[in-house]
C-alpha cells in the first residue's frame, strides 16, 4: 500500500496520510489537492511510505496534482524540515508558509511570461563597474576558489569600502557558470538604488525580486522563475531565503546583522542563519556582508569557522572616512534639543549648499505630554506605554499597539489647561530647525512622512539628487541610499539606547550610528558625524569615534562571555500573555517544571516584559540556556510537544529560539 504523507497549513506538528490512485501519480514534492474535513485543502507531498498507522479503510485518496510549479526539490523539503525542528514549529505549516499565497490557493497559477528572447548565452553579459582594488580582488578571489562548496565568509567593510562591487563581480562568474545567486537585503523597498545597479550591472538577466509588498501575481512569478532556474539572480529579503532554487552557486547576505533578518512571528526564523544551512545543503559559499557585522558572527570568524575577508578602505580613490566628534552636553546646553555647536556647523553646510543630517531616533512630537501641575501623563489605556503626541493632526498615539486619541483640552485629573509635550520626536526638532533656518528647505523622513507605498523610494531618490538642505529623520535613513551632496550629521538622542536593559543594546546602537555616519562624504567631500552625548568617555562612543569595531567588539565579546550571554550560550525564550499577569505567571512557572531538565540546561525564572501590558495582554516571558546547541535542542523538542497540553485557555504562547529582541 502506497501512502503519501502530506504537510497541509494546519497548527498540528503531524502530516497528514492519504493513498494515491494509480491515475493521480504524486510524487514527493507535488503540490496536491487533498480532502480534509467537509472542505478540499491545497498540501505538499513531504514523503511517500508503505504503510499507514491509520486504518487503511478510513485513509482518503488525493485527489488531484496541481500543476503549473515545478515539484519542491528534496533540498528544499530537506530545508524545512530543518526549519521546523530547529524553530519547533510544526513541519505543515512551515512548509505552507514558506510558499507564496497562490501557490496554497486552489486558484490556477499566472500563464507564464514567455523567456526573454536572444541568445541564451547573452544573460550573463556583465557591466563590469571599476576595476577592484587590491583588498576587494582578494576578496573575490578567497570565495571564487569556494565555488562548488560550502564555505562561510564574512566580508567585513565599512560603507562605501566596496562589497556590492564585490557580490556583482562574483555573481558575474556564477551566471557565466549558469547558475544561480540569491542576495538577501534588509528591507527591499528602501532600496530601489540597489535593484537599479543590479539591473544595470546585468541588462540582460532575469532578475527575480521577492519581498512582502510584492503584490500576489508579482510574487508568483517571481518564484516560479526561481524555482524553475530561470532567474539567474534572486534578490528579496528575509522570506527569498525560502524559495527553491534549482541551481544555487552563490548565497550573499547583505548588512548580516540587521535585526530585521529575524522573523518576528510564526516560524520566528533568523534568514542569515537559514541562508547559511541553505548554502551547505547547496554545496555552495555564502558571503556575509557588514560594515559591523552581529557579535554572533563576529565570534564565528575569531574562531574560524567563517573566513574573514576585510574591506578596510572606502574604495572610491580619495573618499574618507568621515569625522566623528563627540559634543558634551555637559558643557554645551541644548535648546530645542540642538547644541550650539550642532547648529553652527549645520548653518556652514547651508551656507556651502550642502545637505545635513539630523538623526532622531523617535517619530512623531513629543514621547510624553504631561500636566506639570499635578503629574499627569497620557498613557495607553491597554499598554504599560505612553502615548505619543503627534502633533501634524494634534493626536495621541500609542506606538506600541496603534491606539489613538485626540489631545485633551485639560489635564483629566486636575483640570490644567496647559499641558506640556516632554522630549522630542522628529516632528518637533523639524519644528525648531524651521525656526532656526527658515529659508531652509527642511525635508522630515519618518514612518508618519512616508505612509504611502513608493513614497519613501520617491524622496530617498530626491534626496540623492540633492534635494532638500536639512533632512531630519529616523532610522529609515540609515540604511543603503547614496547621498552624495550630505555632509554632516547630527545625532540627537543616543544615549537613550545606552541606558536600556537589553544586552545587545550597545551592538545596536554602533551599528546604527555607524550606518548613519556612513551617509555622509561618500564622494570627495569629508563628512562629518557629530553625536550629542552625556557620556563622551563611553567606551562604545570612544570606538565610534575611532572607527573601531574590531575593539568594540573585542569589549563586548568579553562582558557577553563574562556575563554568559550569547554567542557564548544558545537561548530560546518562551513567551506567554494572557489577560491577567498572574495567570501569565502562573503558566510560565508551571511550564518550567513541565519536563525534566537536564544538567546542561538552565530554565531561568519568568520575568514581566519592561512594557508589561501591551494591547491589554499582560506579557512575560523566561529564558533557557545551554553552552549546548544540541543539548538545547533536545530539550525545546520535548518541552515544546508537551507545552500545549499545559496551557490553559486564555493564555497565548510561543518560543523564540536564538531570541533577539526582549523588550
Ligand atoms: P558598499 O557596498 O561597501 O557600501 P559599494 O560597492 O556600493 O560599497 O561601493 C561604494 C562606491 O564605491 C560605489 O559608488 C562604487 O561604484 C565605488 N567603488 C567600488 N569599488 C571601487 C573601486 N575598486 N574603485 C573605485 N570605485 C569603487
Ligand atoms: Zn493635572
Ligand atoms: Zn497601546
């Protein structure tokens, strides 16, 4: 008896048998309509066996092989199923989720685009950019000599030092060599600069884009072309990890460490990690690319397992690194949260016609509008959160849970009428530097400026073309666009990240200020970075101010190993709400008993999150550590299989494993 095991989107960790009729023919890795219940279901063959532990009378027949995709490759089967075990989520669903929407539905796939006409040699004609320089042709040459196998390298260079040059130059030889290259990027819709130098870089290649915005029939065909081995490059964020590709020859991840590569929900995969399990199922190199690559990754090259290849100059000849200059609030005080001497050199580039900088890491007006009379301060009535004024359309809003209201006319509990924004946002430094320059052309660039689909690509494009004197504007700047008329920067606030309780807090904030100075001076121009600061003698300024991440990391490596943190220990965390923080506790404590724990595990005690009640859920959450990933392993696969027994109704629950995010 022919049994086909089939994994359908359903929350259960087991697959689903059914027999096949001789007239069907699924085979492993088809996409088969299946009955299920009182309804048809669209599933993945993962296995075809003799026998079923289900009654043969009550197994039911697939019903029909949907065809128009490729059949799912062994590797990739091979790769979710990783993903399943390593996640602890349940192979179905992973499975499902990894392919687009349409290829779930029972809807017909999109007629497929006919092939690019011409010479089917012609896909790797290469627009060669400027010849390499030394460090980059050593680059080029360590992974090239990798072609054909597994190997991790780290491209460590700053920005502007050369590494996409590097990837073109690469992904040139593996579609002269007819196979395939998948880049993976942070967030695709901030840099439509980097598909255009892809497709410049490659006139005549299919280039298949993959990221969420894509609309349905956009994201379709995009996959098929990668699965089909017809796109020699794939370029996408985190989820293009996911996608088949019949002949891989290179694997590129740019800015490794962005925290955005962690999925944050569902199968909560890390896609640099999946990249790399991707690479060696393939038989291929992947290079890691970062100006100031994750501690984890870092480790990993100290130790030799990834091969570090060091960009350490900016690659176009003359183009320095820019300046970092400290200034001490403790002897410039601030007005409007702008030193004097912020100012100063702000009014020079307006006087010389070039662009500033001014880098705020909180959106909206103020963080807090309180009554001073009696201590008053608006909050979220279903987050332990305050509320953020915004002051565009004079609303409060909660930025944890999207909560909204109007500003109140009087403090609720005193009646004062004159209530008062506390700290900034980018909303109100726009405000004051409008006071400060009013000839200036200010231009604000936040999640609230940008709302539209393509409206951020549109002033990002601007900006590059010189428009705008002052940008002020959030993290969504920091990354990938090329400002060539920018030469200073202005950060305000950053030592607020400094006094956080998340260890990898001050990773961050190097990285991002790193990032940030690194849009300044890209062309002949010095730039400039000035970082406003009540602690100019901390360490991690001190290496900013040096450029110096093989210290940075060197110090903090050693508080992590001291400490015990990661990368010297592997953690999952589990993750519970409910409506009522001692029924979150409660389970929480009881769930850490749940089965026995090995020696060389330790299950820490739960702990509240810092913003307890989010969207009227009170959160909490406790970690687990072992120095061992198998050990570690072993133990989330029991815990996890015995876990939903043990919840009660009401609470919500959910393990991270290599958890990033804490708060
Ligand atoms: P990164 O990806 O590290 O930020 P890029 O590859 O984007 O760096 O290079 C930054 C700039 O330097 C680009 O304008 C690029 O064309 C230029 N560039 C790269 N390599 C060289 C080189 N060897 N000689 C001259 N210019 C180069
Ligand atoms: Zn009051
Ligand atoms: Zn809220």
């Amino acid at each position: 008896m022919r049994v086909l095991r089939v994994a359908l989107e359903v929350p259960v960790a087991k697959l689903f048998d059914y027999l096949c009729d001789a007239s069907v023919l699924a085979e492993v890795g088809d996409r088969v309509v299946v009955p299920f219940g009182s309804r048809e279901r669209v599933g993945v063959v993962v296995d075809a066996v003799d026998g079923s532990s289900v009654a043969s009378a009550r197994l039911k027949d697939v019903t029909r092989v949907l065809e128009g995709a490729p059949r799912l490759p062994a590797d990739w089967l091979e790769q979710m199923r990783f993903l399943a075990a390593y996640y602890q989520r349940p192979f179905g669903e992973t499975v499902a989720g990894a392919l687009p929407p349409r290829l779930r539905s029972l809807k017909a796939l999109p007629k497929r685009k006919p092939p690019i006409e011409g010479d089917p040699g012609e896909p790797a004609r290469f627009v060669a950019g400027p010849a390499p320089n030394e460090a980059q042709r050593q680059a080029i040459e360590r992974i090239r000599a990798a072609f054909g196998s597994f190997r991790t390298f780290l491209l460590h260079g700053i920005t502007g030092s050369g590494k996409t040059e590097v990837y073109l130059r690469l992904i040139a030889e593996v579609v002269a060599r007819r196979q395939q290259a998948l880049v993976l990027v942070p967030e695709i819709g901030l840099t439509p600069q980097l598909e255009a130098r892809f497709r410049h870089a490659f006139p005549q290649a299919r280039i298949a884009m993959l990221h969420s915005a894509l609309e349905d029939t956009a994201r379709t065909h995009a996959w098929l072309d990668a699965a089909r081995g017809e796109a020699q490059i794939v370029l996408g964020t985190r989820l293009a990890v996911l996608t088949p590709m019949a002949k891989l020859g290179l694997v590129a991840v740019d800015e490794e460490h962005d925290p955005s590569f962690k999925q944050q929900e569902g199968l909560r995969y890390s896609a640099r990690d999946a990249a790399i399990q991707r690479a060696k199922l393939a038989g291929c190199p992947v290079v890691l690319g970062s100006a100031t690559p994750s501690l984890e990754t870092w480790q990993n090259a100290r130790a030799g397992r990834y091969e570090l290849l060091p960009l350490p100059e900016r690659a176009v000849p003359g183009a320095k690194l820019p300046t970092v200059r400290l200034v001490d609030l403790r002897n410039e005080s601030a007005e409007h949260g702008l030193a004097p001497s912020v100012v100063e050199a702000v009014r020079a580039r307006l006087a010389g016609g070039e662009q500033s900088l001014v880098f705020i890491n909180r959106r909206g007006y103020a963080p807090v509008l309180a009554c001073d009379a009696c201590g008053w301060a608006a909050g979220c009535s279903r987050c332990s959160a305050r509320l953020v004024l915004h002051s565009a359309d004079r609303r409060l809003r909660c930025h944890h849970c999207g909560a909204e209201e109007p500003v109140p006319r009087a403090c609720p509990t005193c009646g004062n009428v004159d209530l008062r924004p506390h700290g900034r946002g980018t909303q109100r430094i726009e405000e004051a530097l409008a006071g400060i320059f009013p000839e200036a052309r200010i231009l604000r660039i936040d999640r609230d400026s940008a709302r539209k689909r393509g409206e951020l690509a549109r002033t990002l494009a601007g900006v590059s073309r010189g428009e705008g004197d002052i940008l002020v504007g959030t993290q969504l700047l920091a990354k990938g666009h090329d400002f060539p008329n920018l030469t200073l920067v202005c950060v305000l606030n950053a030592d607020s990240a400094l006094l956080s309780t998340d260890y990898r807090s001050a990773e961050r904030l190097f990285a991002t200020l790193q990032q940030v100075g690194g849009r300044s001076g890209r062309r002949e121009q010095p730039g400039e970075v000035l970082v406003q600061t009540r602690f100019p003698g901390h360490p991690m300024y001190q290496a900013l101010m040096r450029h110096d991440f093989a210290g940075f990391a060197a110090s903090q490596l050693a508080e992590r190993e001291a400490a015990g943190f990661p990368p010297f220990v592997f953690e999952a965390a589990l993750r519970a709400e409910a409506k009522r923080l001692a029924d979150t506790m409660a389970f929480l404590k009881a769930a850490a008993r749940l089965v026995p724990v090995p020696e060389s595990v330790k299950v820490y005690d739960p702990v509240p999150h810092v913003i307890t009640r989010r969207a009227g859920y009170e959160r909490a959450q406790l970690v687990v550590q072992s120095h061992s990933r198998p050990a570690l392993q072993a133990f989330l696969a029991e815990w996890n299989a015995a876990l939903p027994a043990a919840a009660p109704r009401g609470i919500r629950w959910h393990l991270d494993v290599d958890p990033i995010e804490f708060d």
